[in-house]
C-alpha cells in the first residue's frame, strides 16, 4: 500500500508551460506515513529560520545543516497534524479568530495592526493563521496523548515542597542552551561511544568560542535546535532531573556537559541567571455552565442558551446549580453545580480569566467563547493568597508536572518518529 501512496505522490508534481518553458510549482520532498512534506513547506522554513537569525544578528550552519533540521522538524509536525485527523481534533474558524485576537492583544495591538506587521515582515496572513491553528491542534494532540504518560507520586510532590521550604523565596530560575547527540533507535555499544566522541567534540568547539546557536542548530537532535538550542527560562525545580542537578549553582555562560541520559548526550550553556521575587497572588472562586458547539448545536444557538440561562437566574427563575449539573459539558464541574473551587486565575485559559477580572462578586458575564466552548461565569469571591500548604502542594504538583510533561513529550516524539515510514525523496 506505501508503495502504490508513495507512486501517486511522486506523480504529483506540478508543473506548467509558459513561453515554450516549463517551470515547477512543487513537488513532494519526504513521504511521511500517509502523509507528505513538500519542497516549498522545506524551504519557507528555513526561510523563517533565516530571516529570525538575520533580527538576531545570529550565525548559521551550512545550508544542508538547516535543511536537515527544518525537514526532521516538518516530518514531527506531519505526524501529529496526522494523529489530530485520525483523533478527529479541528478548530473551528471562531476559535482560531478569538485565539489570534488574544496574541494580538498581548503584543498591544489589534488584529489589523497584527495584519500590517505580518505584511512589513512578508508573510501573508492566510499563511500565518493556518500556522496559528495547526500549533493549536499539536498542541491538544500533544496533551491527549502525553497527560496520561505522566504519573506523580505524593512523595514527590512532599519531597518537592521540602525543597522548596528550605530554598525561600529566592530561588534561581535559569535560561538555558541545549545540544542533544541523539542515539539512534535502540543503539549499539559503538552508537553510544560515536554519540560521547562527537558531544565530546561539540564541547571541545565551545570551548574554544565557537557559537553555541550556530552548533545547536547544525548539530542538535533536540526539539529546539532550530531556535538555536535556546530553552527560554526555566525554574530550577521545572526542568529536568538530569539538568537541575548539573547545573545548580553554576554561573552565566558556563557549559556543562555531556550528561547521558536515554535520549542521548546533552550539553548545556547557562545562558543567563535571575531570581524570583515573591509576590501576593489573588486567587478566585468562581463557577460557571459550558456549553460546546457541535453539528446539532451551532455557535449562535450556545450563545443563545447562555444569555437565556442568565436572565433566568438573575430573575430567580432558575438555579445556576441546578442548570450546571443539568446542562454543563464540563465534567469535572457540572455535579458540583459548575464551581471551579479557589484557584489562581493565570491557571485559566485567557478569555476566561480576563471575564473573571472585569467581575465583582456575585455578578455574572456575558457569554464567553474560549478553545473549550460557550461559558456562563460567575464570580463568587476572590481573596489572597497566604501561601498554604494546600497552595505549596498545588504549585509543586504543577512544577513536577510540567517538567514530567516535556520529558514524556520529548520521548512520545522520538517513539512516533522511530515507528513512522519516511522516505526522503530526492530531486
């Protein structure tokens, strides 16, 4: 069957006559699964990739270098969009709207200014906003397929907010660079000996002055290497064991490394340092009714029932509870009658808690459209933050979980790559 897929898209190449001279569209660069990476996804990448190093005054590896991490890079993009059709995972047009007008929003501008500036950089806004939905759509297949790999034990979470006690308020956060020399799939004694003698030869570079970026993006198997290895920042209890023990104390521009681990060889470049300053967080306790679209229920018919259920309560001719274990979507609410409980707002999607802070307690919202559906919110009260033990078991079940998150989201990639049937195909 991969043969008779691989025939037809071969034959898919485009191409017409103009003045007597033929001239290509496209053509078909890599067979992924069921799918295909084509030439020109190939190249706009490394053109984006360029064009952010070009803004960054940053060096690059050879054009073979980029071409061989932006198709890796597309090949992993192919197989999640393709998980996400399988999973029947989509978007709609309202959601995508609402998602580009919060990153809008959060660079001050609206969506026309967010228009205008695509144009000055050259990119069509077409382009970028079918961009914004498939990073949405890895995104969810991401969290559904990873979430149920990550398991957290209560000694854990007891063993981190210990730590956490005796660090105080002053704990270091961390921006790091990363190089992985990957293994291959179940590597042999002579792999992982090539794999310490070429990570050997990458720190011996560094230390001689090479560019980190240039390298990680020439040489790194890790997920970042096209932004130049560059992890952003980091808590220290965030981040991978392997890498809060390694570098712990060490200061601005140090290099550690290699550090072995199953994945491969990692080395790390202390980017920067800085501290965390304690602040007083708010939190809320509010509820609310979700209501999702589908093919019976359209977007304006949810909306509807929400501004209905409003008046009705606010009439006291109906119960909020009542109608949330009755009519909410959300699970983990409707048979509590729709409350959330006291949480920080930040722990809610953006359009959710920007209703809740334009509200007084007691008072209800308009119906608002976030990526889950229609909500009806109510806020019930807020207060601050005394820094609980419920609070510090909370924040450290949120720490182990992230990091457990990118490492288990790290080795699903790597597994799906292994597993898939790719064929590169040449010119």
């Amino acid at each position: 069957m991969k043969f008779i897929i691989r025939a037809l898209m071969l034959g898919a190449l485009l191409s017409f006559n103009s003045v007597a001279q033929e001239v290509m569209l496209d053509r078909v660069a890599v067979i992924v699964d069921q799918g295909v990476v084509l030439e020109s996804e190939i190249e706009a990448l490394i053109e984006e990739v360029k064009r952010n190093a070009e803004a960054n005054n940053q060096q690059l590896p050879s054009d073979r270098a980029l071409r061989t991490q932006a198709i890796e890079r597309l090949i992993t993009k192919s197989l999640q969009l393709q998980m996400a059709e399988r999973m029947g995972i989509r978007i709609s047009d309202p959601q995508l709207e609402q998602t580009i007008g919060n990153i809008a929003a959060n660079q001050n501008a609206n969506i026309e200014e967010l228009r205008a500036q695509l144009a000055a950089e050259g990119i069509a806004y077409d382009d970028y906003r079918e961009d914004i939905r498939e990073e949405i759509i890895m995104g969810e297949v991401r969290r559904a397929n990873v979430r149920r790999r990550v398991y957290i034990t209560p000694q854990e979470i007891d063993t981190l907010v210990e730590l956490m006690e005796q660090q105080g308020a002053n704990q270091a956060e961390y921006r790091l660079g990363h190089i992985l020399i990957g293994f291959p799939p179940e590597p042999t004694d002579e792999d992982i000996q090539a794999s310490r003698e070429r990570a050997d030869k990458v720190i011996a570079l560094l230390e001689s002055g090479s560019d980190f970026a240039k390298i990680a993006i020439a040489s790194s198997s890790g997920n970042e290497a096209l932004e130049g290895g560059d992890m952003g920042w980091l808590n220290i209890n965030a981040m991978p064991t392997l890498f809060a023990e390694a570098i712990q104390d060490k200061d601005k521009d140090a290099l550690v490394g290699p550090i072995r681990s199953g994945a491969g060889f990692h080395i790390l470049k202390v980017l920067d340092t800085r501290g965390i300053e304690k602040v007083t967080v708010e939190e809320v306790n509010s509820r609310h009714i979700l209501v999702k679209p589908s093919i019976i229920l359209s977007e304006d018919k949810a909306r509807e029932m929400l501004v209905r259920f409003k008046e009705e309560v606010k009439n006291d001719e109906a119960d909020f509870a009542e109608l949330a274990k009755e009519y909410s979507e959300d699970p983990g609410s409707a048979l509590r009658g729709g409350e959330l409980g006291w949480s920080d707002p930040s722990n809610y999607v953006p359009e959710f808690k920007d209703a809740l802070s334009q509200l007084e307690p007691g008072e209800f919202s308009d119906p608002v459209r976030t990526v889950h559906g229609w909500h009806l919110i109510q806020l019930i009260d807020r207060r601050m933050d005394d820094a609980t033990d419920k609070r510090k078991e909370d924040k450290a079940y949120q720490l182990i979980f992230n990091r457990k998150f990118s490492e288990e989201t790290e080795n699903w990639l790597r597994e799906m790559r292994d597993a898939a049937y790719v064929e590169v195909v040449e010119s």
